[in-house]
C-alpha cells in the first residue's frame, strides 16, 4: 500500500518496496499469483466491511488468508 495521505484504496502486487536481491527472488510468477491473491482478499474485505484498505482488520485478512492455505510465516524449528 502506499501511504495513506498519498493515496486511498490503492492495492499495487507487482512493485514490491525490496533490495535488489529480495526483489529477484519475489519476481518468481507463484510469488506475484501469492500477492494477487492476497490484493483481492484484502479489497473484498475493505468492501465487505466499508473501510478504506488502509483500515481493514489484519487479523481477519490474515485469518482468510491462512483459511485459502496461504502460509504466512516460516515454520517454528523444532528443537
């Protein structure tokens, strides 16, 4: 998202803020399908719920997401 007071209800997947190096390692195409993914559930639910993407509710946009088998961190090791 870019910042809110620049710009409202922008959703934008494919000009991730990166270094060079995690840039070329996220321009893989299940990457961008990932972050498609995620874009339009999270514009459902600011429409679902009428609030500006900038305000949705991140734990339910995380909930949908991992229910869609989305995964959202790297596993815990096990010791």
């Amino acid at each position: 998202l870019p910042r809110q007071e620049q710009c409202s209800n922008l959703l934008v997947t494919t000009t991730v803020s990166a270094s060079t190096i995690a840039y070329a390692s996220f321009r893989m195409e299940a990457n961008y399908m990932i972050a498609g993914e995620s874009a339009g559930v999270a514009a459902a639910l600011a429409l679902k719920t009428n609030r500006p993407v900038h305000q949705i509710d991140i734990a339910a946009l995380q909930r949908e997401l991992r229910d869609r088998k989305q995964i959202l961190s790297s596993p815990k090791s096990r010791d």
